[in-house]
C-alpha cells in the first residue's frame, strides 16, 4: 500500500480505536509496509494531530509496544466550543416553569454530544478510569461520548428495577430539590469490584442525585475518580452537597419574571491548568 | 500544507463529519492547497474507504457542490461483526427469569454500539431520515450511534413526563409481554411537524412499545420511514404488530430449563439486496 493510501487508513484507524494499544507489527502487517515506514507514517498523523488539536500519538516501547491515540480537545477548541454551548443556553425561549431550562435539543444533537464528551475525556485522560457511570436518562448521551474517547464501558444506574438487569443492589437517597425519598438501582453484574469510575450528568444543583450515586457505588467498592457534569446552577434552599467536579458550562441569574437567564463557562477551564 | 499532511487532516475531518456537504474550496482554503490537489486527496480517500469496507465520497457538482462522506459498513464487516454478537449473546450466563436476555454489558460497549449504529445507518442512509427517534432507556445508545453516522438529531420518547421536557404530548398504550396500560410521553418541541423518521430499539418481541411509538409520531403527523431493532424474539402469547422492521439478530428457543439459548443473523442481511 501507498502511504497516502496508508496515511488515510490509519488515521481512520486510529479515530475509531482511541487509548487502544496498536502494534507497529499490526500496522506493518495490515498495510503491507515496512517497519520504518509505518513509524514515519505515525509521526506524520502525530504531528498533524497535533496540530489539529485533536489529542497526539503515545509511543509505548519495548516488545509489548505501539502506540496508542489519546484523544484530546485543545483548550481553544474547549473553549470556543463551550462559549458557543452558553450562547445557545442563553435563549429565553429555554425558560421552563419552575427556572429549569430546556436542552433536549442540545442533549439530542450527537455532534455537540460528542464534543462535551471530548472535552470530558481530555479532563479525565490521565485517570486510569474503567468505567463511565450515569443515571438515567439524560446523562446517557454524555457518558457514551465521554466512554468512547476513553475507551471503557458505560454503566447506567437506573430509578426502576428492570427483569432484564438480572440481580441488583439498591440504595434509597434524598433528592435535593424535592426532598422526596428516591431509589436507585445498578445491575451486580454492571460493575466489578473496587472499579475506577467517574460519573457523569447532564445537569447538577445541589447534587443530591450524584451524591446517590456515590453512595450507590460504595457498595460495588467502587472508587469515584472524578465527576462530570454538562451543567450546574445554584440551588436556591440548599447547600451543595458535591464538591469535587467538573461542569463545561455554569447557570446563573435564572430570571422568570423577566425572561433571562445567564450562562457562564464553568469550572473546567480552570481544572486545565492543572 | 503538505498532501500527507492533508491527507491526515482531511480524513479526520470527514469521519468526524459524515453526511454533511463540504465544499471543495472549504478543505483548499483550510488546508492552504489548490482545488486540483484537494480533488485529488478526495479521491484517494475515496478509494481508501471503500477499499477498507466503510464507505465512499459522494460528489456533488455545481456551485454549491462538494463532497459528502457516506459512512457504510461493507456486507461483509457486517457479517463478521454480528457473527460474533450471536455467540456473545448464546452464552448462557446471560438467561435471566422469564426467559429474558441480559445484555447491558453489549450495550454498555461504546465500540460494539457504534458498530450497531454502522449498520442500521448503512440501511438507512438512502431514506433522508430527519430524526431518530428511541423511548428510554436501553435503546437511547443505539440510537445515537445510528444518528451520529446519518448526522441527524435523537428524540428520546418517555415512559413519564417531566418537567424538563417543557409541554409534551402523551399516549396511552397497552404493551404486548404485561398486557398493562402504558404512557408514553414526547416533549413537544422535541419533533418538527412532518419529519421523516426511523425508530430506533434494543429488543422487540410483538412490538407494543415500537406501535406505541408510531402512534405517539402521528401526533406529530411524523412519518416512520425505517424501524431498527438490535434483538428480536417470538412472543409466544402475542401475535406481531410490527412487520416492517429490521433486525440484527434473532434469539430463538430460548430454553430456560436446560440453560441454552439459541442466536441467528436477524433479517437485516436480506434486506442488504434490496
């Protein structure tokens, strides 16, 4: 094979098979070339990856070597993009009764959904994490981008027991907002024991739902490496009860009576610097 | 730019972008390259693609032309990939009470999704689909998978309003296994009148809640133009209310007394030479 026709075939590769360790044998054999020019066709996907802002090739040597594509949302690429999301979130006609705002729209767009969970990724990338966990049903979306960069599964806590879970553990928790009593259930089998994880959610106030989740996980001797969420915004009557997080974008001054609502980048710009 | 460097960026670009119309003098400006040398980068990812089985360019001439990547899966990945999805789900660790079938880890697989998203966009993407359209929880990932190749919205129906979604429009309807009177729920703003859409579900044996789903469309005079389903199985009390659907795979004789399961190719292969 031509390396412009090899060029095309890996980088596509490569795209569809994030953090996933391939050999230069791999490579070698598939694209019928060389060694040598697998190699200086890595560091040309490399570079322009780079270059690109789309994350950058980790070399792995030794016999047991490769590379692997670590997907990566540059921090202006983040922030263009999240400037954009606050731009659309700030449309009155998002307004819902109650201050809570529409964003199925945006939750149903699968290339914005695929960008939050870039950006997710490049945030959790160091982590080691095994597992994407989220509740049902908003959060789905996100934490599959999110697990697709980052090459795990994802694992959905749900509010109802279904036959097809099989066995499950519960919990009962207190939800902020309503302060109604509320059970979750994950599937035993979802999740093996002492998993790195992080959550994900579409929206967090007090946090009473991710603090279930926490509690959730506790009982799968889960550990939560990190938390994500698309968006926050301040409860009213209650005191944050998640201190540890990650939010792309931050809703404040939710103004009924006037129609207005104010959207700000959230907390990840600064967790970059890190 | 060089073409090598092109040839990287341009790819990227392209599968991060399927069905949508980029013109030719987008890519020569972005990648600071006259229009003959960029015509000639498309062809040779062109024949790349459809020389690894995932798709061609499609050209579009004229003044406002371009080229548009057309993701498919080849008849042939197809195969191979749910061969391999059949022996997963014959494993008989996976037989839960009732005769149900656990399959969240499949579903839990970012990777296998999108491949099963591959494959129903691949039959799909002849019929201009406006929208993809699932009911929560277990066919949400499918369904983004299936949009994010046709690069069109999800619309997640629901089994209970909330308040979040705005207005909603509801039905009622009586689901094929309990025989129980179900709601289901579609946000209002969530659809465009009219649009063309196909239905996306992880499992159907009558397909009570796939019929529920049509009727809830009518409401929005939608038009049902394919219906998708990952498994399908007999339903031994029920007759079928869905007829024109396809299937990846078929779980037949489920044997819950001797602990064997049996999992055939669904009908999506005949389908193929239409």
């Amino acid at each position: 094979m031509k390396r412009s026709d090899r060029l095309v075939a890996m980088t596509h590769y490569l795209v569809e098979h994030p953090m996933e360790l391939v050999s230069l044998p791999f490579f070698s054999n598939e694209y019928k070339a060389a060694k040598s020019s697998v190699s200086e066709d890595l560091a040309i996907v490399n570079k322009r990856f780079q270059q690109e802002g789309i994350g950058y090739l980790q070399s792995i040597s030794g016999a047991a070597g490769g590379v692997r594509y670590i997907p990566q949302f540059s921090s202006n690429n983040s922030e263009i993009f999240v400037d954009e999301l606050c731009e659309r979130l700030e449309d009155p006609s998002r307004l819902l009764p109650g201050g809570y705002l529409f964003m199925s729209d945006i939750l149903g767009d699968p290339s914005t959904v695929r960008n939050i969970g870039r950006i997710f990724a490049t945030e959790f990338s160091d982590l080691e994490i095994d597992a994407v966990v989220t509740v049902a049903t908003k959060g789905i979306p996100i934490a599959y981008a999110v697990a697709s960069f980052l090459n795990v599964p994802v694992v959905i806590v749900r509010r109802d027991p279904k036959v097809t879970e099989g066995s499950t553990v519960s919990i009962n928790y207190v939800s902020g907002s309503s302060r109604k009593i509320q059970t979750m259930v994950l599937s035993k089998r979802s999740l093996s024991e002492g998993a790195k994880v992080c959550i994900i959610d579409d929206f967090m106030k007090a946090g009473g739902t991710i603090n279930g989740m926490k509690n959730l996980l506790t009982e799968f001797n889960a550990h939560v490496a990190a938390i994500g969420v698309l968006a926050e915004a301040e409860d009213e009557d209650e005191e944050r009860v998640v201190d540890n997080y990650t939010s792309l974008v931050q809703i404040t001054n939710v103004d009924v009576k006037n129609n207005q609502i104010e959207v700000h980048k959230g907390n990840f710009i600064h967790n970059k610097g890190m």
